[in-house]
C-alpha cells in the first residue's frame, strides 16, 4: 500500500518540477521596489541576500533611446563558480513606474512574460522576460549574455528604467547554492535624429597615431563632426561575428572609399572606424551614414602602406617627438626617466627589446583581413629599423595577436651612444613619415 502512495507522490511531483522549470522564474521578481522589492532569493536563499558575493554581477546593457525604434537590450551575469545561468528584466517608464516602458519581442532564447498574467503580445499590460531552459546553458561558465529584442515607447514616454535579476546558478537543477545580483539602469529619450554633419576635412588618421590624411588598409580613422548618431558606444565582444568586426553601431556605419569600414566607436561628436580592404589607391571618399541620411564625403587618399607609430600627443616633449616605445614587461616605457607624467619610464640599453606600436602598415605574411581579429604571427615583410644610422635587429614585425589592425615591431638596440636617438623604421622600403626619436641608455 505504501508503494502505491510513493509512486503516485514521485510522479505527481516531476511533472511539477520539469513545469517549474520550463515555465522559468515566477514574474515580478527583479527587485524592483514597485514590484514589491522581492527577487530570485525569495527561493534561491543559500546566499541571499542578493549581491552578497562581490566576486559576480549582473549588468543591463542598452542606449538611449530613439522613440519606437528597435534596439537589443543585454543582460549580463557573471560569477567564476557558476555554471548555469538564468536571468528576468522587466522595463518601466520613471515618470510612473506602474506602467511598461516600450515592448520585449520574445526568441528562441527568451519569453515575455505578461503581469498579470500570461505570455506576449502583452498590449498594455507589464512584462518580464525570462531566459528558456537552452538560455541557461547548464554546464558552461564564463560570461553570461542574454539578449532581446526591444521597441522603444513612443515621443513623449520620458526616461525608461530596466530592473535585471540574474542567476549565477551552480547547475545543481536545484534553487539551492546559486547567487542572485540584481541590478537597474536608466536610459533617456536621445535627440531625433538628423542626417549626420561632418566636419569639414574632419575624417583623420587616429591622433594617438600622428593623425594625418593617408590611410591604408586596416588603418583606424577618427571622423569629428556633429549630429553623427544620438547614442555613444564603442563596439563590444557580443557586436563581433567570431574573429569579424562589426560594420555599424547603432545603425551608423562608415563607407570608405564606397566599401564599408568597421566600427569601434559612435558619439554624437567622433566616430572611430577601421579602413576596410580594397580601397585602391588615390583619393577616396569617407562617407558617414546613420538612420536619418548620409554625411557630405570628406576626401582622404589611399595608399598600400601607411605606416604610423604610437605617438599619443603627450609624448611630444623637448621639442621632439618620442615614439611610445614599451619594453617587454609591457609596463615601462623608453623615455628620460619622469619624462612623461604618470608614465614609468627609463631610456633603453643597448641589447634591450623595445616594443613599437603601429597602424597602417598593411599587408602581412600571411594576410590577415581588416575587421578581423589578429591571432598567431604574422610578418611584415622587409622591415628595418635605424638607430641613427644603425641598424636594428627587427626580432618580430607583424600584427599584435588580440587586437584588430594594430601592428607591432620588435627592435633590438644597436650599439649607440647615449642620448636623443632619431629611429628610421620603413616596411617594404615605405618609410614611416613621423619624425620620431627615442631615448639610449648606458
Ligand atoms: C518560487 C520560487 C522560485 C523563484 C522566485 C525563483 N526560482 Fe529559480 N528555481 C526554483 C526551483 C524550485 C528550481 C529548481 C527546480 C526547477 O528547475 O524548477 C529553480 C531553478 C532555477 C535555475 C537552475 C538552477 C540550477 O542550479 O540548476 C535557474 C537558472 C533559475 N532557477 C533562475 C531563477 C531566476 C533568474 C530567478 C529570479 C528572477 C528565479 N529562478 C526565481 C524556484 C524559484
């Protein structure tokens, strides 16, 4: 008899618990004081409160917001020991947090809630979104991303907050031992847009990198201007497609020599962009275009290889202009000691490595595409490098693995005097136009 009332216990209670979890968390349960300020501790209690444990967090990612237009909302839960991941996001307009600020669309990764009840389209009604059960990723660890969609609420709505709880869960398939951050942001309704002014002749190479007209492939270019897009960002691991950098942010993008460049980073005032390939040589147009319309074209002139080294402005001291060269421990740089505020420094001895960064160097051995991300070595063929008139054992001259379009030189100092020393370097019999100086120790 016993075994009849067991067996009809244990399966009355399964289907309870694949239910709970395939529905996902109970609605209302971000923190959110107009809630009711309860969150996911309310039953995964073993470190509640929430946000005890300060080695993990819970972040909401979004921009300004252009009334009814679209845009991804991020949610982001982090925690070294957990290993799976759940999250809810609910979205408010402040002027009156009762009601909704905009409108969730559901994916295969998410679902929208509605409150009181049921699931999305919603109407007027609350919403929260909630992970689904492949959106836990149970087993994985890392960085936890979770991604919708999100139609801004019309001209008018005010400032919108967003109210996150996430889930660092320790995969258990329990709500025990799992810890809970919750976190909120606010956003603005941006300025309408407009088609996006340029300055005149206002499209540079980097400044940090001498500045300048002449670009080559992979080469990173400032653009100043006004009315260039209503949100600021820079680019972020989610934009990226694999090893690919994104060609927009935010619905700005960059056309360089008609081909698209990519984009690291959108203000109002500046974009940051990388020169795409197959831009030929000669004068070339740069072209910014957001939601609104396109900018005037601002000329600049192509060239295969363009080199320029790290030369942030700072460093031009004494009347001369110190590259920014690093030694190995990637933490002192060769100048006169205290030459540079804030910066350790010590002049370089010969037999020393000190690391060059450059841009605009162009094509490698093997070629790597700009917009992607460098990994492995690569060689610039033919790079030499003079102390003065000495030369220097190039002991690497490649793309710096990790980074896009940023290329390094390693050079070995020749025996020289102490003192001002100028450095010569050139790719390819192409010499590097700045007129650089380093300093020599003994
Ligand atoms: C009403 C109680 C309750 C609340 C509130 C609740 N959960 Fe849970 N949660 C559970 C239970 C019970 C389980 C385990 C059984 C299951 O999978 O349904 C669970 C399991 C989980 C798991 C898997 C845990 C693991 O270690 O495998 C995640 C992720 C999760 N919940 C996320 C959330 C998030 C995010 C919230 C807050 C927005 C939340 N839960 C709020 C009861 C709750």
């Amino acid at each position: 008899m016993w075994n009849k009332l067991f067996w009809s216990v244990a399966v009355a209670s399964l289907p309870a618990m694949i239910y709970a979890f395939s529905t996902g968390p109970v609605i209302r349960r971000t923190g959110a004081a107009i809630d009711g300020g309860l969150d996911c501790t309310a039953c995964h209690r073993t470190f509640a409160p929430a946000n005890s444990d300060a080695r993990g967090f819970a972040r909401i990612s979004a921009v300004d917001y252009t009334p009814g237009k679209k845009q991804t909302i991020r949610v982001q839960v982090y925690h070294p020991d957990a290993k799976r991941w759940g999250f809810e996001l609910t979205a408010r307009l402040t002027k009156d947090e009762n009601l909704k600020g905009g409108i969730f669309t559901p994916n295969t990764l998410v679902q929208v809630k509605c409150d009181p009840g049921g699931n999305a389209p919603c109407g007027t009604d609350r919403e929260f979104v909630e992970h689904l059960e492949p959106a836990t990723r149970s087993g994985s660890d890392g960085l936890a991303t979770f991604s919708v969609e999100w139609t801004a609420p019309d001209a008018g709505s005010g400032d919108v907050v967003f109210y996150a709880a996430g889930n660092a869960a320790d995969g258990n398939g329990a709500s025990s031992n799992d810890r809970i951050y919750t976190t909120s942001l606010k956003i603005t309704a941006a300025p309408t847009g407009a088609r996006p002014v340029v300055t005149s002749n206002s499209a540079v190479v980097s400044q940090d990198f001498g500045g300048g007209k002449i670009i080559s492939p992979g080469t990173w270019i400032e653009i100043y201007g006004a009315t260039l897009t209503n949100v600021t960002r820079e680019w972020a691991g989610w934009d990226f497609s694999g090893a690919n950098a994104p060609k927009s942010l935010e619905g700005v993008g960059v056309t360089v020599g008609g081909k698209d460049a990519f984009v690291r980073f959108v203000s109002p005032g500046q974009i940051n962009a990388q020169v795409p390939d197959g831009i030929g040589t000669g004068p070339v147009n740069v072209i910014v275009k957001n939601d609104t319309g396109t900018s005037d074209p601002i000329p600049m002139t192509a060239a295969a290889r363009a080199t320029q080294t790290l030369v942030p402005p700072r460093w031009n001291v004494g009347g001369r202009q110190l590259v920014a060269a690093v030694f190995p421990d990637n933490v002192t740089f060769v100048a006169k000691v205290g030459e540079i505020a804030g910066v350790p420094t010590r002049p370089a001895k010969p037999g020393e490595t000190m690391i060059v960064y450059a841009i605009g160097a162009g094509a490698t051995a093997p070629t790597v595409a700009a917009g992607s991300i460098a990994s492995g070595s690569t060689v610039l063929t033919n790079a030499t490098a003079l102390f003065g008139t000495a030369p220097a054992t190039v002991a690497y001259a490649g793309l710096s693995p990790g980074f896009v379009g940023l290329y390094q030189f390693n050079l070995v100092v020749p025996n020289v005097a102490a003192g001002d020393v100028k450095l010569t370097l050139s790719v390819d019999g192409a010499a590097v136009a700045q007129n650089l100086t380093t300093v020599i120790g003994n």
